[in-house]
C-alpha cells in the first residue's frame, strides 16, 4: 500500500522526528491493534441516485501506535493499514493506508516548538478513486493551562491517479493562527484563521472552457469547543472561502462538525461522529462532458457510531454504523451510502 514515493519519503521523515526524542531516561509505549469483521454497504461503488441494494464485505483493519517521552520531548508515530474485500461487487474491493507522525519540544518559559505530518494512500481494484495525499506541518506555541496560542506553516499535497482525474491534482503552501482558551473546568474553546495557496499544474489538460490554468486561494476561518467530564464532547464549524483563477473554481463552504463518546451500562461505550457541509458555487465549474470530479472535491456529510464491549482479556466486539452523503457539488451526480459493519478487535501493549 505504501508504494507512492512520497510516503516512504515521509515517513523516513517522521522517523527522523521520533529519532530526536531522548535516547537516555526516555520512556516507549508501543499499542497494536488488530480488528477484523463483516458488513453491508448500500452503495459500495458511490453511484448517483439513492441507495441500491446492499453488498456483503469482509475487512481488515490492523494498527501499531509507538510513543517516546523524555525530558521536555514528546514523540509518535502510527500506521494504520485498513482493507475491504466485496465479493458480489466488482471493482469495489478497497486498501488504504495512513502514516502520520509528531514530535513536540519544549523550551521553556511556556514555549514549544512541534512538527507534525501524515500520509494517506488509498486504492481500489477499480482504481476509479485512486488517490494519495501528504500534508507537513510545523508551528511554534506559547501559553499556560488557560490559554494557548500556535503559530504554524504547512504545505500539502493531494495526488488522484486515475488518468481522466489528473488535472485535479493541488500542492501548495498554508499558514494559521491558532488561538485556545479555558474559560471554566473540563471545557475548552478554541479559534483558528488561515490562508492557502494550491496550484493545479496539469489543469491545462483537462481542456476546460477559458481556463488554461488554475492556481487557488482561500482563506480559513474555524471555531470549536470540547468538554472532558462524565463524556467527551466536542463541536466545530469551519469556512472556507475559495477564490481560484479557474472560471467556476470559486466557491464558499461551511461545515460543522461534532463528536461524543461516553461509557454506558453493561461495559458498553458509544462513540459518534458527525460531519455536515453546506457549498455554495456561485459560477459552476465548467468540466468538458462526462469529467468527474476529484475525491474530496464534493461537499460530503458523515454521520458514524460506534457501540463497543469488552470481551474477555483483550478482546473487543463493537458494531459500526455508518452514512454518507455527498451533495454532488458544481452539477456533478452526488451519492447516498449507508455501512453497517460488525467486527472483532484485539488489544495488545507490546512494548
């Protein structure tokens, strides 16, 4: 899975990141995890229109977590490898991988300087949706137990693979400042703005009406709020104002998030995810006949929930729900998609 070069590459760079924690008086904490199940999925190859009939699946997940910790130095590092194998649909049987990594030093007097990065990759036998994506950061903070501010720089790369999509693929540079406040016990509020630049330099042969090339700005707005008590609260809301160069490529975008997690009865604990984008093109883009858009460039809702058990020693069953929607921005076909999956997981500290 890790085949594109830019992964290896990054992750030759975070395992530099992890290689700066303190060798001496540092403590290593290495978490694996290992899940396996079955399911159905209504829309496995996203086709537009409503939900069809539901294929059966197997998948595979396996994760390994290392931590490093020393003196004023904080280090990790994780792979996640996942895959889904349909019998009865052809061209949906999927792999996907993530490599993310970050390190944090402190340097006293309430400042610290981090760096972070992660890596995606994600393949299906169809190869329709064919995509890798990288992303950088590094940022410099400042703050106490009440509040926080980060400046930070990153850069970022979204590659699709497929022939016809090619002209979609964007790198380019970004900056934040990121403000946290902790007005009251358990919660905290938080506040970022942002700018990006992404150029698109095979744009020209996608051969689109009046746009030879395509070079993107947009500015970032985001506000968020969390609470650790008896459950795990979270809230968002995010704008993205986008104005491209491109005829059509101009567009605004809100998207609310939320998240919870809490501990039932009878061992159980449900955890929940929710993801809503609102887009708003004024001019559509304009595509030659039949193009497609890229991964990632609808507008795509998320609604998850996981209910999982204990069993014994370091086994856990939990069932997965899941439901997609994406909107089908700039007159391009959405989809609707709905996942039920049922799976067996194991714990491990190796280290």
């Amino acid at each position: 899975m890790l085949a594109s070069r830019g992964v290896p590459r990054l992750a030759a760079i975070l395992v530099a990141l992890l290689a700066l924690a303190p060798a001496a008086r540092a403590e290593g904490e290495l978490d694996l995890w290992l899940e396996a199940g079955g399911g159905a999925d209504t829309n496995p190859a996203r086709l537009a229109g409503t939900d069809g009939a539901a294929r059966g699946f197997t998948s595979l997940l396996g994760r390994a977590r290392l931590k490093l910790e020393g003196e004023g130095r904080r280090a990790a590092l994780s792979l996640t490898e996942a895959g889904r194998l349909y019998p009865t649909a052809e061209g949906a049987d999927a792999l996907a991988s993530r490599l993310e990594g970050a390190a944090r030093w402190e340097l006293g007097a309430g400042l610290a300087l981090a760096a972070s990065g992660a890596a995606t990759d994600y393949r299906e036998r169809s190869g329709l949706l064919d995509r890798h994506a990288l992303r950088a950061e590094a940022s410099l903070a400042a703050g106490r137990a009440a509040w926080g501010g980060a400046l930070a720089a990153g850069w970022s790369l979204f590659v699709p693979r497929e022939p016809s999509l090619r002209p979609f693929r964007s790198s380019g540079p970004e900056g934040w400042l990121r403000l946290s406040a902790a007005p009251a016990e358990a919660h905290r509020l938080g506040a970022a703005l942002g700018a990006s630049l992404a150029g698109f330099p095979g744009w020209a042969a996608l051969g689109a009406p009046a746009s030879p090339s395509r070079t993107d700005r947009a500015l970032l707005l985001g506000l968020d709020w969390s609470w650790r008590g008896a459950a795990l609260l979270s809230a968002g809301w995010a704008l993205t104002v986008n104005r491209s160069d491109a005829r059509g490529g101009d567009f605004e975008r809100h998207r609310l998030t939320a998240s919870a997690a809490a501990r039932l009865p009878a061992e159980l604990t449900l955890a929940a995810r929710l993801a809503l984008q609102w887009t708003h093109w004024p001019d559509p883009l304009l595509l030659p006949a039949s193009q497609r858009l890229a991964e990632g460039q609808e507008a795509l809702d998320t609604v998850e929930a996981r209910l999982s058990r204990p069993l014994a020693g370091p086994l856990e069953v939990a069932l997965v729900l899941a439901w997609y929607h994406a909107d089908g921005s700039a007159e391009v076909p959405g989809f609707r998609r709905a996942v039920a999956t049922l799976a067996l997981g194991w714990r491990a500290a190796a280290w």
